[in-house]
C-alpha cells in the first residue's frame, strides 16, 4: 500500500521486476511469462456510521508463466514467493497443440486399424469379407492431467508439483460394406 498510484505503482515496478529477474535465472525466456493484469485500487477504511477515508493505493500484478519445463515448477514457485510474490492462482496443466493432433492421429489410424481387424476376424467364421468402407466417423473426446497436491511442509525442499498423466481418447466408428 502507498500514499498514492504512483508510489503504488512504482513498489509494484520493483518487486515484480525483482520477481522477474528471479525467475528469468531459472532458465525461463522472455516468450514463457506474460502479463495478464495490472490494476491499482484506491484502499478505503470503513469507520463506522462515517463515510470511507482514503488510506492510500495498492498496485496489484499478474503474470503468467508458460512453460514445458515441469521439472522446475516447483522451484519456480519457490522462488518467486521467496523474492516477494505473495498470491498464486493456480498451476495448470496442458498438452501441447503439436503433441495433441499428433497423437490423435496416431491414434486414430491405429482405431482404424482395429475396427478393420475386428470386423475380419467376425466375419471369417461366416465366410465374408470387407469389400469397401461405407463411412468413418472420428469421435474425438480429449480429457487433461490433473494437478495432485502433496502437504507443503515448511522445509528447504522444493515445493512438490505432480502434472500427473493427460489422457488422449478417440473413438472410431467404422461401417464397411461385406460380401
């Protein structure tokens, strides 16, 4: 908090380039942190049966950090709340757009591939045969790892971060045509 905006601003300036700074020693480049709010709020004290009285500004910063680097996650956490970062929103987990439509499509020609060997395999008995493919209908239902917490303990570790595992699940629907 701070007499006015611009002091508030200005403490803010520091400690998030401090922050920053910190971070930035870890390996993380310029393209893996983003800022994503900056607001300075008027701080009131409410006094009963009286009007509010100003009692000065506070500047609030949000930065965001992408990285693939989950193996220092937790150090980046730790490293940030050591250098003055005193609320973290959350860590979240994603797969790579690249990674993703790769697997699908693995994924998908190996679903393929499936259908077709189960479909001969039920018709080998009867003496049939695929003879062409009426339709393939791709059912593309994608979940996300989800984070798992461990107690913090106030020690010198790292502060445990698990991404856990992404699950990738697509569903083929295959009609072939058999004689």
């Amino acid at each position: 908090e701070a007499e006015n905006a611009s002091e508030a601003l200005s403490k803010n300036s520091e400690l998030m380039n401090k922050v920053i700074d910190a971070i930035k020693k870890l390996g993380l480049e310029d393209r893996e942190l983003k800022t994503t709010t900056l607001s300075i709020y008027p701080q009131y004290f409410y006094p009963t049966d009286k009007p509010p009285v100003l009692t000065g500004y506070k500047a609030v910063n949000t930065i965001t950090v992408t990285t693939k680097k989950l193996e220092i996650v937790g150090l980046l956490i730790d490293t940030a709340v050591a250098n003055g970062i005193n609320r973290i929103d959350g860590v979240w987990f994603s797969v790579s757009n690249e990674l993703m439509n790769g697997t699908k499509l693995t994924l998908i020609s190996m679903a393929v591939e499936d259908a077709k060997r189960k479909a001969e395999a039920a018709l080998e008995p009867l003496d049939m045969s695929i003879t062409g493919v009426k339709s393939v209908e791709v059912v593309d239902v994608s979940g996300y790892g989800v984070i798992q917490y461990e107690s913090l303990s106030v020690v010198s570790a790292t502060t445990p971060i698990l991404p856990g595992e992404a699950e990738i699940t697509v569903t083929v629907h295959v009609v072939f045509y058999i004689g």
